[in-house]
C-alpha cells in the first residue's frame, strides 16, 4: 500500500494544477448546458418575463369610456334630445414616473429571485457532479478489490484441491468474493442513477461527464476575507435587499394615491333642432378606494426590513458552520493522507498470505482497514467538495 499510494500521491500533486483546473471547466461545461436546458429554469425565465409585464400594465391608462343617451318626450314622440359623451380618466401625471420607478425596482426584484433559482439548481447539479466523480473513483477502488477476491478465490480453489488450504480459510475467501461483487453492483447501480439523474436535469437530453477526479480547491485560510465576499456575493440578500426597495418604493406610490384622479372628454347633445358641443371634465377624491394602503405599504417594508436582517444572520451563521465542517474535513484528509504512505501494500500483504507469513484471518484484517480506510478517504473528499461549493455558491 505504501508503495501503490505514493505513486499516486506523486502523480496526483505533479497533475494536481492541471487536473483541477481541467475538472473546473469540465463541470461548468455542465452547469452551462444545464442552465440552458432545465426545464424548471426555463419556466421561471417565463414567468419572470410575464411578471415584469403584469408590472407594466398596472401603470397604463384606464380604458377611454364612450356612451350615448338617446331620449324622447312621452307626450311627443317627435321631441327628441340625444347626448354622446367620449371621456379619458386618468390618474395625477406624477404618480406614473413614480408608478414607472417602480416598476423598474420590480423588474430587478424579479431578476434577482431568478437568479437565486438558477443558483439553487446549479448547486445541486454540483454536487451530483461531485457524486458521480465520488462513485467512479469508488468503482476504481472496487474493481480492484474484486479482481484481488477473483485470484485468491482462483488460488485457493487449487489449494484446496492439493490440500494445502482448508474449508474455512476458502469459505472465508468465497464470503469476500461475494462482499466485494455486491459492493460493485451496487456502486454500478448508483453511478448509472446519479447519471441518469444529471441528465434529466439537462432537459432530459445527453451530457457528456466522464471525469473521475475532484476539481481542486483550496481552502481559504483567511476567514475574514471569505466573509467579506460570500455575504457580498450572497443571492438571498441581494433578493430580499431588491424587495425592501420594492416595497419603500410601494409605500411611495400609495402615498402619492391621496392625488386626486382627472377625467377629461367630449360631450355632445342634440335636441330637436339644436346641437350642443363641449368638454366633459371631471375630479375623482380617493376618500376610499386607497383607505390602509399607506398603513399596509408600511407594514410590508418593515416585513422585508425584518426578513432581509434575518437572512444576513442566518447567512453569517451558515458560512461559519460549513467553514468549520470544511476545515475538519480538510484537517481529516490530511491525516488520512498521512497515514496512507505508513500502511503496507495490497501486494505486500497478498505476497505475505501467500508464502505463510501471516494468516487469512490476518490478511482480511488487513485488508478490511484499507480498503475501509480508501472508501472513508473518498466519502471525506466528497463532503469537502461539496461544503466548499456550498460555501462558494455565490460564484455560481
């Protein structure tokens, strides 16, 4: 083992800079397809448009109105007298600019869930990214595990034919045999679903990822300065900070709703034998169609003032939470890297079995703790990535 891990150790730090940085892009290839292709995604982008459109029609002009009134005398059918009237309502002039500005912080708003969509779903196609390069690393760590059970099975089915192993030592063998074709077909079982799962995340199209190794990440030493860019870069905040605009904005806008609202048009009556013609203008006081919406305007800002104060924590708390699990992770990698280069070969330890040395209950030991030790060290690697996406998400 120490053999076999420290050449891969070497090869793994002389590649590491290239590796990573090829594993990078080879992931946001796939987030980049699956951006465009998910159907979620596309549906929010849909709506989003519909949104900022449902905004803008709230501050067009009401429906010009047109009656007629067609009136006759009782007594005399023959006195008549008609009247047409053609008239435009209107609200007071500044309340559109200030209607027009809102909309526009509406429209960011918009932007901003969408963009917090979009991350949420490019995060968790990470991480299936991840899992899938966990399971292919597994699926190397297993193939050499059966194919080890294989010849030994082969080995001792012989001896046990010239009588120099016995039923239990064999027993003991065909058991791992079994262990390690189950372990196989399961890990196979869950590659080809995590697989199938990225692809229905594409649209249900094909996504080439063959990758079978982590990207590389560092991990950042300066929490200060890590804050400094997740809080920043954080898309919750940016939303909710886009609905506290939203809603001061709204409290703007029915405060500016006490204006009178204006009506201007044409009139014209007709009675027999003389025509009138004139202008039609009107004054509408909202005493009570805007009764509580400045009173519920102040209300909503103070929610969004509240939810926005309340993410910043929950953000804050959640970054020093996975910063401490990345670093523990990080601490137990190191440690298990350690100990790889002092355990002894696979080889090693088979030669020993082989020329007596130690004893089948001895070598399973053995052999148990390494490979035991190689799956902890995948599984602890994975977290690691995924705790460091999670903390870097806003890069997404």
């Amino acid at each position: 083992m120490k053999r076999l891990i420290t050449l891969s150790a070497l090869c793994a730090a002389m590649l590491f800079p290239l590796t990573g940085l090829a594993q990078t892009d080879r992931i946001e290839q796939v987030l980049k397809a699956i951006e465009s292709n998910n159907k979620e995604l596309q549906a929010n982008r849909q709506l989003i448009i519909s949104q900022k459109l449902e905004a803008r029609a709230g501050n067009n002009l009401p429906d010009p109105t047109l009656s007629y009134a067609h009136l006759w005398n009782s007594k005399d059918k023959n006195e008549t007298t008609g009247e047409l009237i053609i008239s435009q309502s209107f609200d007071f002039p500044s309340l559109y600019a200030t209607r027009g500005r809102l909309n526009r912080l509406k429209a960011t708003a918009y932007d901003s869930a969408g963009d917090l969509l979009r991350q949420e779903k490019l995060l968790q196609a990470k991480e299936l990214c991840l899992d899938i390069i966990m399971l292919r690393q597994q699926k190397q760590l297993l193939t050499e595990r059966l194919r080890n059970a294989e010849e030994l099975a082969k080995l001792y089915a012989k001896r046990l034919e010239t009588g120099d192993a016995n039923v239990l030592e064999t027993n003991k063998i065909n058991l791992e045999l079994l262990n390690a074709k189950t372990e196989a077909s399961l890990n196979t079982t869950a590659l080809r679903n995590k697989l199938q799962e990225l692809t229905a995340r594409n649209g249900n199209l094909p996504i080439p990822f063959e990758e079978s190794s982590f990207p590389a990440i560092v991990f950042p030493a300066n929490y200060e300065h890590l804050q400094a860019e997740v809080v920043s870069a954080d898309r919750t905040l940016q939303t909710l900070s886009g609905e506290s605009l939203v809603a001061r904005k709204q409290l703007s806008v029915n405060r500016s709703q006490w204006l009178p609202r204006l009506e201007l048009g044409y009139r014209r009556d007709t009675d027999t034998g003389l025509r009138f013609n004139g202008i039609v203008v009107g004054v509408s006081f909202p005493i009570f169609d805007n009764r509580h919406k400045v009173k519920m305007a102040k209300a909503q800002l103070l929610s969004a003032d509240l939810r926005r104060e309340d993410a910043a924590t929950r953000v804050e708390s959640e970054l020093s939470q996975l910063y401490r699990e990345a670093q523990s992770l990080h601490l137990a990698m190191e440690e298990y890297q350690s100990t790889f280069h002092s355990q002894q070969s696979l080889a090693l330890l088979k030669k020993a079995l082989n020329g007596g040395q130690i004893s089948m209950i001895e070598y399973f030991v053995e052999v148990s703790v390494v490979y035991q030790s190689r799956q902890n060290y995948l599984q602890l690697e994975n977290q690691y990535q995924k705790a460091m996406a999670r903390i870097y998400k806003g890069r997404l």
